[in-house]
C-alpha cells in the first residue's frame, strides 16, 4: 500500500473556474502559465517554487466547478488534494460571487487542513455595488480572509503575510441529523480502513457519499479488500435516503453559504447595467451578435492575414533573409567550409539555413506573433466565452454545443493545446468528436497565417473558398460523426465572465510566453524536417518519391509534380509543408494554391498534436483518426480540383 | 405555494428584464446538469434577472451572468417577482 505523500511545504491554489487563480500563481511565483478570460484555461496541475518562501511550492489547481468532483479537471484538482501534503489551501473566490465561493468553502472546510481564503476581484465587486465584510467573515470562518486583485497586485502581500496564520476552519453546517449518522458511520470506516494522513476521514466521507470518483479512486487504492465494506456502505446510506444523496448534501451546502453570505454582504442599489455588461450582451445580442463576430474576424483577418502574413513577412523574408542574411549566410559558409556536401546541407536548396530557419523565422513568426497578439486580446476581452452562445446553434448541428467551440478556436492558436483542452467537454463522445475535428479541419496558427499569406496574394475569393470548404467539412464530418458515435447531445449551460478591457502588458506577456514555446517547439522539428529531406534528396528517395506521387498530387490533385515534397514535409508538420507549397506559390495557378491549401489543412496534424491525441484517446483511436483523415484529405482535395475547375 | 404569486412558469417563457425568483428545477433536467445548475448557485428562491431569450436564455443571477439553453430553461421553473419595466 501506498501511502507516501509528496514532501511537505505545498501551498494548493484552489477555486472556482476563472476566479485569477492562474494570475494569482504568476504574481506569487514570478512562473508563467497560460492565463486568460474565460473558464478551462487551466486543465492540469502546475507547481512552481514561491518567491516569498523558498522551501514551499505552490499549485495551480484546475477550477473545480463544484466538489465532490466530476469532469477531469476536478477529478486533476481532487487528485492533488489526496496526493500533496498540504500545508495549506489558499481558496480563491470571486468576490462578487460570495455565495458560490462559500459553496466550495463548506466542503473544504471539512477537509481539516488550513486554509486562507483570497476574495478576488474584489474591484469588479465594488463596481457592482457589492461590499463584503471581510473582517467579519474572517471571524465566522475562523480563517484569515484578504480582499485581492491579482491582475493588479492588490492584496497580494497582505496574502502571502496571512498565510503563517493558515487555520483550520469552523465547519459551515451541520448536515440533518440522519446525514450526519451516515457522515459519521463513514468517517469511522474510513478512520479503520483507509485513513488519509493529512486530510480530515469526514471531509473524505462527505465526498465519497456525494459520489466523488477520485476519493473513490484512493480509498479502493488504500482499503484494498476491504472497499467493498465501503462502497457497501455508501450504498446503503444511499438506499436509506429519501431522495438523490448527493443533491441533497450539496442543496445543504448551498442553503448555509446562503445564509452565510447573506449576513456579510451588503449590496448598493445600481441603477443602470455597467457599461461593461451592456457590452456582453450586445455580443450575444440575437441581432447584433452575428455583424459583431464579422467584424471581429475582418480585423483579426486584417491584422493577421494582411499585415502579418503579407507585410511583415514582405519584411522579414525579402528585404531581411532573401536580399542580405541569406547571401551574406551563403558566402560565409562558401568561403569557410570547403566540403560541398555540408554546404549543401546549411545553404543548398534543402539548406538548415536556406530553408528550416528561413521557414521559420521569416515566414512563420511573424505571422504566429500578430496571431497570437490578437488571440491574447480576444481571450482576455472576455469575447471568447460568449462565442460558445453565438455558435451553439450551429454545434448542435453536429451533435455538440456551443461549448466546443473553445477548443476549435484555441485550436487555431495550436492544436495541441486545443486538443487537452477538450477536457473542459463534459462527455467522452463531445471529446472524441471534437479531438477528430481538430485533427482534421482546424488548421494551428501558423498554418493559417501561411494560408493567409498565401490566398490573401491570390485573391479574397480563394481565401472565401478555402474558408467555406473548411466550414463545410467541419460541419458535415461533425455531423457523420455524431451520428455514428453513441450518446447524447448535451444542452449548453455557461458561464459567461464579465467584458473586460484587456491590459497591454499581460497580452505581451501572455504573447512572448507563447512565442518562446513556438520556438522551442517548432525551430528543432523544421530543422529535423528540412534534415529530413535532404537526406531523402542526397538518396534519391524524394526524386523517386515525387514520380510516384505524381498520378496522386498531379493526376488527381491537379499539382505540379513537385508539390509532393510538400506533403511529405507535411508529415512531420501540416505548416512545414504549407510552407513548403507557399514556397513555391508563384508557380501555382489560383485552382491550384486553393486545392493544395485544402488538401494540407485536412491533412494530419503536427507529430506534436497525433502524441497529444494518443495521450488523451489512446493509440487505437488517434490512429484510427489518422488512417480516416490521410486518405480523407486527398479525396477531398481532388473534388476540390475537379469542383473549381468546373465552376471558376 | 408564494403568496404573491402561483404560477410556476419555466424560465425560457419569462420576457426579458423581468426579475423572477427560482421554484424548482425539474425532474427533466440530467442529474449531472442539476448539480451543474445548483454549483452555478440555482437554488431555489435564489432571486434571478432574465436578460435574454435569444439565441439562449441569458439570466443574471447575483452578480453572474449564466447561458442556459432552451432545453434547460423550459425545465427551470420560476415565479415573477417583478414584470419587466
């Protein structure tokens, strides 16, 4: 039996989703994680040393809707509760939400370890008129209780001062009587059977009647034999309830952070919405909601597509690689290394210079930069969420509501985040599908902004054809797809943040964190992929390799031949070989940069992406994806072919 | 039964700007969602503002701003508190 616990010292941050827990992790850590406006942003645990004490590490938790724990990422929250040996639980609440924040309170509080509760955006509050009194809630908790604003640095000292003084807290409620004989039966059970080392065995008992499946998980991992004693028991206790046990301890819950909550706030009369407000719902508005998403995408298209993808990589790749680094690159390594074949291989045609950093720096980052930029500003607007209002109706056209949507636009961001971040989806089925749709028809950012770049030179009709065609597959392999999986659609219930005006300095932030993963991640694979082909090309493999692609890339697809080394680039990475075809854009007629374009968007994600899909699905599903969309992305490309030759 | 009012109306028929309080959420709605509704904070009497009705059901309820789906809504039942003015 296991029952070691990580070294003591670790500080959890624990808290409803979208509450500045993320922020708060940065500010008290100097560590950068992904931050943003909308709920799911964080799906796995993150720990980092903290800046005011060197020997306890800090954990960002999941958001956990509600405990005991349901979707993965309170499941992932749970978790660390069960496994870190806790020295404290700092929970981060919404100020202007105290009843829902108090909610979480009253089952943390049984857990029996100290805590500190951080209120939140307690700005946000004050504008809403909402006052809370903090020394008197501090008082009935029995727990320090600090008002923040962790965007600002607010409260922050006063935080991590207060927590030496970590308690404890006063238990919120006493369960009915016949709940507290079934609490307390279960708690002696697991004292005898599975006692935790850290955490209080009634907080366990509470969540393990309320159904959570992570206590679950560690008490059959630590009763062994003896669980079904436990399991028999929870059973029982259920049998004897008139009603769902679970609804009922939490409508308990509920009823004592209502009440609690009730006796702390006071509330100012408001006599109009907040601008901010006014704004949100115009967003969702039924009849400005649509022109406001167009107009949306037209400045996002004209700052990332034109200016990105057209001026700044004019900039970068002609007047910066192509007219000075490049010759100046060529002629150094010509005049120092006299073996031709390592020449080649840093400046020929296949060059890690010429070709893998050109790629990448001139043609790819400055198109990734003004995406993720805009992206950044987008996610801490607080727009993102409503988007899941607006595209609902058309999700439930392929059996998912709008909440998928999340996913498909990080997704456009990269794929591999997009794809983990399918585990803010409440069901197995609204996960598979969406995993295969981003695989599929949901091209990352620096794919688009090569299609951007490329399309955009040929004509805003072939960006409009290669747009519809990938709206128009997304929606009917969606559909096909919910068809033949088994389950239910889900009906959508969001949350949705309040419109915020997003602060210069955090999207920079958030943009150069993204950026150094870009780099990280991508210059090694272009440098592996052009590697790649110019061993294929030394061999002779790639001559032999186009020929034999050629009834399938100029036959079918109607391509110049050499467009097959595009899509064997495209194996290792879909923007690689979109590069790859961009590269080569003033040999394609407008027919055949739409087609090719077509044909690598549904191509298969990076090597990157198809790990992450095995790690989340399982090796037998993501490759099964991968045997569909290969041969799927030709087909379609080839009616494409066949389709615009006919008609334009 | 309220003494200002008895009809219990499903929420997805209540106009918008109305201000209402929660009855029940009923036995339509999936077990999981009703706990999801009951963590949003939809207790019953929880006073809630209905914003809007298209394209979903937008209520504010405390200081937070929920989407409901129809689906949902129609099975969320409530009482007028006061008619939109």
């Amino acid at each position: 039996m296991n029952t070691s616990l990580s070294p003591a010292n670790a500080i959890l941050l624990v808290g409803h989703p979208n509450v500045g827990k993320s922020v708060l992790f940065h500010r008290l850590t100097g560590a950068y994680v992904n931050v943003s406006n909308y709920p799911g942003t964080t799906v796995e645990v993150t720990r980092a040393n903290t800046r005011f004490d060197h020997a306890a590490v800090l954990l960002d938790t999941p958001g956990v809707l509600a405990l005991p724990s349901r979707s993965d990422d309170e499941r992932a929250t749970m978790t660390a509760l069960l496994h870190e040996n806790s020295r404290c639980l700092v929970q981060v609440g919404d100020a202007k939400n105290l009843r829902r924040t108090l909610t979480l309170t009253a089952l943390l509080a049984e857990l029996g370890v100290p805590m500190v509760l951080a209120l939140n955006m307690h700005d946000e509050a004050a504008a809403r008129g909402v006052t809370v009194d903090v020394a008197a809630l501090s008082e009935e908790l029995g727990i320090p209780v600090l008002a923040t604003v962790a965007t600002g640095g607010e409260g922050i000292g006063e935080l991590t001062g207060s927590l030496v003084n970590a308690r404890k807290p006063q238990a919120l409620l006493r369960y009915d009587a016949d709940f507290e004989k079934e609490i307390a039966a279960m708690a002696a059970a697991i004292n005898r059977l599975a006692p935790h080392p850290k955490l209080a065995a009634r907080g366990l008992a509470i969540l393990f009647l309320g159904g959570d499946s992570a206590v679950a998980d560690w008490l059959k991992e630590m009763a062994v034999e003896n669980y079904p004693e436990l399991e028999t028991l929870c059973q029982a206790a259920g049998q004897r309830t008139d009603g769902d046990l679970p609804t009922l301890l939490a409508r308990e819950r509920t009823e004592a952070a209502d009440a609690l909550a009730a006796s702390v706030i006071q509330r100012a009369v408001r006599s109009s919405p907040l601008l901010s407000q006014r704004l949100g719902q115009y967003v969702v508005h039924p009849v400005w909601g649509v022109p406001i998403l167009l107009a949306v995408l037209y400045v996002v298209y004209q700052f990332v597509g034109v200016f990105g993808a057209t001026v700044l990589v004019g900039l970068l790749e002609k007047d910066l690689f192509q007219d000075i680094l490049n010759p100046a690159f060529t002629n150094l390594v010509n005049a120092v290394i006299s073996l031709p074949w390592l020449s080649e291989l840093l400046v020929g045609q296949y060059g890690l210079w010429t070709m893998g950093m050109t790629y990448a720096l001139a043609l790819i980052l400055p198109i990734v930069t003004t995406f993720f930029f805009a992206f950044g500003v987008l996610e801490d607007s607080g727009y993102l969420p409503r988007l899941t209002v607006i595209a609902n109706r058309l999700f439930s056209l392929i059996g998912l509501n709008g909440r998928a949507v999340l996913p498909m636009v990080l997704g456009l961001g990269c794929v591999t985040m997009a794809t983990l971040t399918t585990r803010i989806l409440h069901s197995p089925r609204e996960r598979m599908i969406t995993i295969f749709l981003l695989a599929l028809a949901i091209p990352c950012s620096a794919q688009l902004g090569v299609v951007l770049g490329m399309l955009g030179g040929v004509s805003f009709t072939a960006v409009l054809v290669w747009a519809l065609a990938m709206l128009a597959i997304l929606l009917l392999s969606g559909f096909l797809a919910s068809k033949l999986l088994p389950g239910r659609r889900i009906p959508l219930v969001t949350e949705l943040p309040p419109m915020r005006l997003p602060i210069l300095g955090n999207v920079l932030k958030k943009t150069g964190g993204r950026l150094k993963w870009y780099l990280l991640e991508v210059i090694p694979l272009f440098l592996l992929g052009t590697f790649i082909m110019y061993s294929l090309d030394k061999s002779g493999a790639l001559p032999a390799i186009i020929e034999a692609g050629e009834p399938l890339v100029s036959g079918w697809l109607g391509l110049p031949k050499e467009a097959s080394a595009a899509f064997v680039m495209g194996f290792l990475r879909r923007d690689f070989g979109a590069t790859g075809l961009f590269a080569m854009a003033h040999s394609l007629s407008p027919i055949q940069a739409v087609v090719g374009m077509i044909t690598l968007t549904l191509f298969i994600p990076c090597f990157a992406s198809l790990m992450m899909m095995i790690k989340e699905q399982g090796a037998k599903v993501a490759l099964g994806m991968v045997a569909v969309i290969v041969p799927f992305a030709f087909f379609v490309g080839g009616l494409f072919n066949l389709l615009l030759h006919a008609v334009w | 039964m309220s003494p200002k009012h008895e009809a219990r109306l499903p929420l997805a028929f209540i106009t918008p700007g109305t201000e209402v309080r929660l009855a029940a959420l009923g036995d339509e709605i999936d077990p999981l969602q009703r706990e999801q509704l009951t963590a949003y904070g939809l207790a019953e009497n929880r006073p809630l503002r209905v914003l809007q009705q298209k394209p979903m059901t937008v209520i504010l309820a405390d200081e937070v701003e929920l989407a409901l789906e129809h689906a949902v809504a129609r099975h969320i039942w409530v009482e007028i508190e006061t008619p939109p003015g």
